[in-house]
C-alpha cells in the first residue's frame, strides 16, 4: 500500500507520454535540411562567394544553375567559374551543413 500511488503515478506519465516511446536502436538518423538563402553577390573568389555581405563556401561539384534551371556553361561540356558571376546578380542557394550545394544565378540586365 506504501508505493501504490507512485506506482499509479508512474502508470499514469507512462501513459500521458505515448508508452514505451522508441528505443535508442529504433530512432532515424538525423536529416540534414538544406537551407535556403536568396540575396545578391557582393563578392566572389574561386571557392567562395558574398551574399548581402556574408561568405559561403562553395562545395565542390556544387550545381550552378541560370534562372530558368538550366545548367551555366562557359562553353560546350565546362562548368561555368564561379569567379564570372558579376556583383549585384541575385541568387538563390541551397545550403546544407553550411556549404553551397546548388545556386541558381540571374545576371544583372
């Protein structure tokens, strides 16, 4: 008689929180969002660019995309340079875990 109501009370918050829960085995591993940031180039290196002020890096392989989608080519078959993206363009990035993983450009008319 000593311990039933702590043994009701513990029933009781076991029920409230949805049972048994999950198991540490059971749990999904952590996704990763990708961010979204839309701004304007204020600066530009070879890995790196500036949006409204702030760097990004680049990750390598990152997909560079013009307004429509499509991918920017300097010529037939090579990547657009990263350095070519003029000041003032307006992007849209893709970020996760901190890198730019895909950019869609539009140039400045």
């Amino acid at each position: 008689m000593k311990y039933q109501s702590a043994i009701v009370l513990a029933i009781g918050l076991f029920t409230i929180q949805g049972g048994g829960g999950t198991a540490i085995g059971d749990t999904s591993p952590a996704v990763v969002a990708l961010a979204v940031k839309t701004g304007m180039v204020t600066g530009v290196s070879a890995h790196d660019i500036q949006i409204d002020g702030y760097s990004y890096k680049i990750k390598a392989g990152a997909e560079i995309l013009d307004q429509e989608g499509a991918p920017l080519m300097e010529s037939e078959g090579v990547p657009f340079p990263v350095t070519k993206i003029v000041l003032d363009s307006a992007v849209k990035v893709f970020l996760k875990a901190g890198e730019i993983q895909k950019m869609i450009v539009t140039f400045p008319q």
